[in-house]
C-alpha cells in the first residue's frame, strides 16, 4: 500500500509529464508530426479533438496553459475512458 506521500508524488509527476505532453502539442506540433505511419493519424486526430474541445469550451489562446490546465481538470470523470472513446 502507498503512503499518502508517494500518492502525492505520483499525481505531481503525472501532471508534469501531463503539462510537457500539452506543450509539445500545442507549441511544438512540427516536433510531434514528425512521428511516421499510425502515429502521424494519430496525432492529427489527437490535435483536432484538442483543438474542438477547447473551442467548444470559449478557450480561445491554446498557449494560455493555466486556463487549459484548468479546463481539462474541470471534466467530469465518472465514465470510464474506454467506455467513451473505445479503441478508436
């Protein structure tokens, strides 16, 4: 069982990989397109669903990370990942 301490670890990692993660693909799409075959669709899809849900929540400066980071921790996570998006 973990300590409340490495639970805390756990979720501060995660949300620095989580803050590089958006940065890449917001700042540096170039960087992350570069990515060959499935990867490439996947990116593209990745960045288009990104850019919709930022939109359709009136988030207009994607490179406003405070906001984003906010918006995204503001939805709801009752329903399962997989049970929403599948294995798109």
């Amino acid at each position: 069982k973990k300590q409340s301490g490495e639970s805390c670890d756990d979720r501060e990692f995660s949300k620095i990989v989580s803050d590089y993660m958006m940065y890449l693909l917001i700042m540096q799409p170039k960087l992350m397109s570069e990515v060959a075959g499935i990867g490439t669709i996947r990116f593209r899809d990745t960045l288009a669903e990104a850019e919709r849900f930022f939109k359709g929540r009136h988030v207009k400066n994607l490179r406003d990370m405070k906001r984003a980071s906010k918006t995204v921790l503001s939805v709801s996570n009752d329903i399962e990942p997989m049970n929403v998006k599948g294995d798109r």
